[in-house]
C-alpha cells in the first residue's frame, strides 16, 4: 500500500478526553508504515473546506505528548451540518478536492452521530468521484447517545464530573437546609438521552443520599408524581437533591425548556430546564430552591477525568488508523464490553451506517418503576466507566494544558 497522508478531524461538542482520541491517531498515524504526513482540520470540516489543515509536524512533541491531559478540542471543533449528497454535492467535492490537492487518502472524523454522517457521504462521494477516501469514525460525545457502542469516550469522564458534583452539593444542602435550601435542582446535558442525568445517582448509594430524583428525557413529567415525590423526600430527611436532564419533555411530549430556535443540525435549542423545576417547586410548595446550571463546565471537566475514558478515548484514536491500515473503510471503532465486574473491554468497529443520525436513548431497565431514578444495573453499567484518575500536571494552582501552535499547510487550491 502507497503512503499517503492523512487529515484528523474534531467536530460536534467536545469533550474533556476528545484530544485523548487525537492522540491515539497521532501517535498510530506515525507509526503505521501507510501514513505520510498527519494533518489536523482546523475547526473541524470547516477547515477542510477552507483549506486551512495544520501541519501536525511542527508541533512540539512534548505538547503531543500532553494532549491526553488537556480538555477540549485542540484542533477546534465545529457544528456545521453538510446537505445532502441528493440537494447538493458542492461542498462534498470540494472536499475531495481539497483530499487531492494534498494526496490525502485518509481521513478520521472524531465525534457524534452527525459528525459520522459527514464521514460516511465523504467516503461515498469520493468513490462516485475516482479517488477513494478511506474515512474512519472516531467515537466521542459526553451525551453516550452513539448506538452499538457499549459507550462513547467522553461519556465517562462528564458522568464522573456530575456525581461528584452532586455529591459535594448534597452535603451541602444537608448542612444548610434546616434555615436555607430546602431544594436543590441541577441541570445536566442531554437531548433525548437521559444518561448524563442518570449518572448523577452515582453520587449516593441509599435512598437518603442524593439525588433523591432523577428527571430523564426518556420519561415525560408528570408534575402532580413529582412533587408528591419532593414532598416524601422531604418529610424523611429534611431536604431534597434533583437532577434534570436539559431534554426533560412535558406530558404533550414537548421539552420544557424549548428556547424556540434551533442550532445548525436543526436541533432545538434548549436552556432553562433546571429554572422550569426550580419555579415549579417554589411556586407549588413554597419552600426556598436553589439551582445550578454545570453547562460547559461538565464536559470540560478536565481535572476531574475519569482513567476509564481517557484510556478508552486513545485507544478508539489509535484503533482508527489500525482499521485504515488493514483496509477497512466506512467503519466507526466501537468499544465491546467483555464483563462487569471484573471490567474488561477492548475495541471492535462497525459500518458507519450503523451510527449516522441514529441515538441510543437509557433503557427500561436503566429506569426505575416510578420513572423518577435509576435501577441497579444502571449502576453496574456506570460505575466502571467513572472509575480512576489520571490527573494533568498542575503549576502555580492550576492544571498545565497544551496550546498548539495550529501552523497551516500552505494552500494549494483558490
């Protein structure tokens, strides 16, 4: 097989481990025997588009070397959603073209559900086109969404970040509540799946220990049930601990919390869940709440990683290249779970189709009868995913990041 060279890519939102995957294609990329160069798309497809690749050679190693330990997305990301290929080819063949001008054989798309979508039509495309494309999916998003994976890099470490968050809120409403918080509401990421919220019960292991509730996406909010909920929690133990999904739906099978715009995918724009609960407590119990929105702070949550995802993100990384090498094309690397306890994985992949536009929602089992918690085997699924650190160097206070120098490769096409 002729070398030729290669361009990684991040897209979609990212994550604390995100740049642990771009590591595993760096270092594989540069050790496979069928990459020349490795490029990276600056700001995802967008720097496809444009042209603008960063020359990954010029990079200082040590700073490589650092990217497992540094959060979000070195590269740049992106939310840009392609057309497609039946309403408008252009942007796809620029992208070929692009491929072209710079002997790129090779490309690895590291995200989501859409961002496997793009991978996919560019593979198809540049056959249609005469120059095949080998494009690989890289796995990422903190919202674990991604079917046939047993869970997606990012996932862990946004989990591990919310459970312990709650967990040092809860004692901190137990200290409080007898003059202050009587409610406390945290608001989690999550659109449709429910497994961001779902793993804030990591946090406790009894009854008493919050969170005490659970909103998911996956069940529609029956508020009489809930707040008859909020008001047993509290005649038992003084206080009350929830977690909200952002994706929580009312019983008309409408989010709560629809800002009424929608993003780039066509994703309605949420924010305000967390308020919706808040207000619906204060108003219908009059007690005193307190809310708290994590926002990006979850999913860029670097000091607080989990050692499970940033081992799993380097190795779907590398396994992306080993896929290339071996002639796979149109595949997305997936992570197999091979037993609970003890827990134990490796990497499989599966055709790209598979993953494009689709999304893996908490099963029944995840949840509880009542709708409003997890069961046990959430728990026994979660709990490996969560477990170890792998902490960055810290200077002065605060943790060491690499900030790349991004050099471009000098362009070649108008």
């Amino acid at each position: 097989m002729a070398k030729a060279n290669a361009v990684y890519a991040q897209s979609g939102g990212v994550t604390s481990v995100i740049n642990g995957s771009a590591y595993g294609v760096i270092k594989a990329a540069q050790e496979s025997g069928i990459i020349d160069n490795i490029y990276g798309g600056l700001y995802g497809i967008n720097g496809v588009l444009e042209e603008n690749l960063i020359d990954i050679s010029q990079e200082d190693p040590a700073l490589i070397e650092s990217l497992p330990f540094t959060p979000s997305g070195a590269f740049g990301s992106c939310r840009k959603k392609l057309p497609s290929l039946e309403k408008n080819r252009t942007d796809f063949e620029r992208i070929i073209e692009v491929f072209k001008a710079h002997d790129v054989r090779y490309f690895f798309y590291n995200g989501g559900n859409d961002s496997m979508d793009t991978a996919q039509k560019v593979s198809l495309i540049s056959k249609d086109m005469g120059y095949d494309v080998t494009c690989i999916g890289v796995p990422k998003t903190v919202d674990n969404d991604l079917p046939v994976t047993d869970n997606s890099p990012g996932f862990g470490s946004v989990a591990k970040y919310n459970a312990v968050s709650v967990k040092e809120a809860s004692f901190d409403v137990a200290s409080m509540h007898r003059d202050s918080t009587k409610v406390f509401v945290t608001e989690t990421m999550g659109r449709h799946a429910g497994w961001i919220a779902a793993s804030t019960a990591m946090a406790g292991n009894t009854e008493d220990e919050g969170p005490h509730i659970i909103l998911l996406p996956e069940i529609a909010l029956n508020e009489e049930r809930f707040l008859a909920e909020v008001e047993r929690i509290r005649a038992k133990i003084g206080y009350c601990v929830i977690a909200v999904s952002e994706g929580l739906q009312n019983e008309a099978g409408k989010f709560v919390a629809d800002a009424g715009t929608v993003d780039m995918f066509g994703h309605t724009q949420l924010g305000g869940a967390g308020d919706f609960i808040a207000n619906l407590v204060k108003n219908s119990l009059g007690i005193k709440v307190h809310n708290a929105l994590p926002d990006y702070f979850q999913r860029s949550g670097r000091h607080i990683a989990s050692k499970t995802d940033l081992e799993q993100a380097i190795a779907v990384g590398r396994e992306a290249v080993n896929l290339a090498a071996a002639g796979q094309n149109g595949q997305m690397v997936t992570i197999v779970r091979e037993s609970d306890t003890p827990y134990s994985w490796t990497v499989g992949h599966t055709d790209i189709s598979n993953i494009a536009n689709k999304e893996k929602v908490l099963p029944p089992e995840y949840i509880r009868e009542d709708g409003l918690h997890i069961t046990e085997g959430f728990r026994t699924y979660c709990r490996p995913l969560i477990e170890g650190e792998l902490h960055p160097e810290y200077s002065q206070g605060v943790p060491v990041y690499a900030v790349l120098k991004r050099n471009l490769v000098a362009k070649k096409l108008s």
